[in-house]
C-alpha cells in the first residue's frame, strides 16, 4: 500500500498548515491555531509545541519575542487574553 493518507495531494496539504486564527479574533477553548509551523511559539494560555490550540475561551493578539537560544531568531508568541471575571 503506498500514496497519501486521505489521499491528499502535495499542494493540498501545504494549504492546509500554517496560522488558522488572526489577531483580535474570539475564539473557543480547544479550537486549533496554528498547525506544523515553527514559527509560532505558545504563549498566555494557549497548549502545543506544533500544533497549538487554545486553552480558554477570548480574544487572540500576537507578541513578538527574541530567542533566549539564537540571539537572531525573533519568535512569534500566540496568546489569548482571558474572560474577565462577570462580577
């Protein structure tokens, strides 16, 4: 048995990676952000090393941060700011 699993195409799979959310955007706990990049780092309450999802419910905005390791590499930080507490 060979091919693809799901029987995707090359072309059609590299569409299917990279940031799946923009700044600003509500989002819900578990929906996916960002698949296979490493160019995204986790931040405030977001889970995953390649795929990150997100880990409460709000709005999502992205920081930008220097490597610790490689001074010259600048990651990009994905966070979700929290609901506010209702009083």
């Amino acid at each position: 048995m060979g091919g693809r699993v799901g029987g995707k195409s090359h072309k059609m799979y590299a569409e299917t990676c990279g940031v799946k959310v923009a700044g600003g955007q509500k989002v819900r706990a578990g929906t996916v952000l960002t698949r296979q990049g490493d160019k995204w780092r986790p931040g405030i309450n977001v889970m995953g090393k390649m795929h990150l999802t997100a880990a409460c419910d709000d709005e999502v905005y992205f920081t930008r941060k220097r490597n610790n390791k490689n001074s010259g590499r600048i990651d990009t930080l994905v966070n979700i700011r929290p609901v506010a507490a209702k009083a």
